[in-house]
DNA sequence: AAGTCGGGGGA
DNA sequence: TCCCCAGACTT
C-alpha cells in the first residue's frame, strides 16, 4: 500500500480505510449495555459516564442508573441527593448535576425529546464537542466527529500528526480530520469504531499493529514511530517551597510587612515576612500542632522551630528566631495554611501570628515596616499576601470594618 | 489558555 | 509515582 504516505487521501482511499475500520468493528466490537439499541437517552448517560472513566467502571453505574431513572423526565425529577447516591464513587460530580439541569432543559424545551439539531445538543448543560458529536452521530447519524483521547492518538498515527494534543485548539485539526474521513452512511459506527480501536488496539504505550486494520493506512507505523504519538507536551510539576509566615502586629494594632528583594519571585512586592523552611521541618510543625491541639500546652510555632534538631532548619533562620522570640509572644494556635500555585513554584504557607512585646520595640530591617490594616490598600499585593491577608479576616485576626 | 474536578488501572 | 482514561466548565 502507498496510501500510508500520503497526507491526503483520495476518495477511493477514504472508503476503503472507512471499509477497514467499519467491517473490523463488525466482527471486534465490544457488547456493551448502551449499545443495545440507539436510544438518545441512554447514548447520553453513557457518554457522561465515560468522560474519564473507563469502561469497565461504568458498566454497574449505568445499569443502575438507568433502573432509577428511566427516562429524561425521571432525570429530571430526580431529587439531588438520589442523583449523587447513584454517582457516588464516579467522581465529577458536577457532570450528574449538569445532567439533571440539561434534562430539565429538554423538558421544557423539547418536549422530553433529545434535540437532533448538533448545535442544539451542544447547548445542553454539560455535553461538549465530544459528547455532542457522539450523540449526533450514534443517534440521528449525522456525520460529525466525536474527538477525544482516543481519536486524536489514533488520528495522530494515521497521519503523523504532530500537533501537541495538550493544547486545546489542536482538538480542531483534528476534528477537520475526521470530517474529511468520516465514514457518510454509519457515522455512529465509525465513531464507536474508533473509540473501540483506541481502546484495545491503538493504545498509547503498546500499539498491537499486527492487529490492527488500520495499520495499511498508519504513516506513523509506515514509519515505525508508533509511540512518537500523539505529541504532548507535559508541563513540570510545580516545585514545592515551604514558608512560615510571620503575622506580627504592634500596640497600634500595626502589621509587620516586609518588601521582598529586586530578585526572583514577585520581586520588590510587600508581603508579611515569609521565612523558608525545609519541607521535613514543616511537616513537623504541621504535625507537632496537630498532635499537641488536644492539650492545654499546646507549644507556639516557634517553640516548635526552636525544639528542631537543626539539621532541618537554616542557621541564619534559627539566628532571626531567637530575636523574635524574646521580642513577639507568639500565639499558641497556628492561624492556618495558604497554598498557592505560580507556574513554576507551589507555596506552602504556615502562618504563625503573633504580638510584639510590651515594652521592648522590634527592630525593624530596613526592608520592613509597620503598616496599619487600613492601608493595605495603598499596597498592591500579590496574591499570596492578599490569600494570607483573607485568613486572617476569616480568623478574625483582622476585623472587616462592618463587624465593628 | 490554564485550573479544576475524582477515582481506578496500568506501566 | 506518574500517566491515562469516551471532557467540560470556570476564570
């Protein structure tokens, strides 16, 4: 065959690749629960279920679910917390509440019938392009695509593809794609082929391509680079960083806040002092706070700091402590945790608050200043700062001006 | 465009 | 542990 080379296929090609997949699935398809007839209703619940999920965990869901609520009106109808039961362990749930919401709009708007119009299904609470062109297809068996994971590591092969799937526009190259080769007459089939193919044939790691009737038309199989397939471009994990966070405030009910330096991270932005830690050291703070919650010695964070061995915590930190431990009382309870996320770097904020000590003065960096809380606003925090800053409202550490 | 939402299975 | 799986919604 020379058709695998070619990035465009003739007329004559097309049919004969949609002949392959089409006369495979015959013979190779799955016997499924929702595939015993093309009722729209049971097509739908299906393809919810089947977002991010695999087929095996679906199966008990959707029998159950179609003995409960039998039909769009009893979706409709259905009280929220029978609906969840029916979810429970499916996990994304929102999917089983934008259900109820979408079967409500069928009701209403087209008499408990599943619109045939794409456009219309599409506008249905929680049915995308994929599930959209599923329905389309299957049920009322219009040529449109129904692209997911499965299509585009399929498709990518075909044609050697190498657009990153990570990105959400390449789901439309893909989607002209499938509509340039879409099989006219049993559309639904050939999607359902293509889902079925992507699931025991073209998978991502191991691709059985001796098995494959897809494999004459393969470029990347052509070629050997099966696994090259589909291009995606994995973002790096975010590295963890660990910081205490010091909420001091003074007699006149100041805060202490402190300008981070010309470098790196949210350079020359003013925040609360944030002193990093080792991870091991602050999970032991975590936990020591956990453990000790129950009793009446519960210790302050920088008692904590103070019994740590060393080995897990900067010299230079242990130095400032020793300082702001004789010159600020420090609560015994912890105020709490800010989490935040930049693209490259996750915070993990442990907030100790504390007071400064009646009649020994702190000395201040020259980086540091007290700030009324009434002029925060003048500040423009990042969004660390302006998440510690909404705990400690929450906390009443800081008093909205309308709760006094 | 990126973050969020769960849980199970396989490498 | 990490990635993947019949994705869609929100910001």
């Amino acid at each position: 065959m020379t058709v695998s080379r070619m990035r465009e296929w003739t007329e004559e090609q097309t049919c004969l690749f949609q002949e392959s997949l089409l006369n495979w699935y015959q013979t190779e398809q799955r016997l499924l629960p929702w595939r015993e007839n093309t009722d729209p209703y049971r097509v739908w619940v299906s393809e919810i279920m089947l977002q991010q999920t695999q087929v095996a965990t679906v199966i008990p869901y959707f029998l159950r679910f179609m003995e409960w609520f039998p039909s769009i009106q009893a979706l409709a109808e259905a009280p929220e917390d029978r609906l969840l039961k029916a979810w429970e362990g499916l996990g994304y749930y929102s999917r089983v509440r934008n259900m109820q919401t979408a079967a409500k709009q069928i009701m209403t708007d087209y008499g408990g019938k599943m619109p045939k119009r794409p456009e219309d299904i599409s506008a249905l609470k929680g049915i995308g392009p994929y599930t959209a062109g599923a329905i389309a297809s299957i049920c009322f068996h219009l040529p449109e695509p129904a692209v997911d994971g499965n299509v585009m590591r399929i498709y990518s092969r075909l044609f050697s593809i190498c657009d990153d799937i990570a990105q959400a526009k390449t789901r439309k190259i893909f989607e002209g794609k499938v509509r340039q080769t879409i099989s006219p007459t049993q559309p639904g089939d050939f999607n359902q082929a293509l889902m079925d193919l992507g699931a025991t044939v073209c998978t991502p790691t191991s691709p059985k391509c001796d098995i494959c009737p897809l494999a004459a038309y393969c470029s990347a199989h052509h070629a050997g680079r099966m696994t090259d397939y589909p291009v995606k471009t994995k973002k790096p994990k975010p590295v963890p960083v660990y910081y205490l966070a010091q909420v001091i405030q003074n007699s006149r009910g100041e805060f202490l806040l402190e300008q981070r330096n010309s470098q790196g991270v949210l350079s020359g932005m003013w925040t609360f002092p944030l002193r990093e830690v080792t991870k091991a050291a602050y999970r032991c703070y975590l936990d020591g706070w956990r453990s000790y919650q129950q009793s009446k010695e519960a210790p302050t964070l920088f008692d904590l700091v103070a019994e740590d061995d060393g080995e897990t915590q900067a010299n230079a930190f242990l130095e400032e402590l020793a300082v702001f431990g004789s010159q600020a009382v420090w609560q015994k309870q912890p105020v709490g945790e800010v989490t935040h996320i930049f693209s490259h770097l996750k915070w993990f904020i442990l907030l100790a608050s504390g007071f400064e000590r009646a009649g020994s003065e702190l000395t201040l960096k020259e980086n540091q200043r007290w700030v009324a809380p009434e002029d925060f606003a003048a500040f423009v925090f990042p969004k660390p700062q302006q998440k510690m800053v909404a705990l400690l409202y929450k906390n009443n550490i800081l008093k909205s001006v309308s709760d006094s």
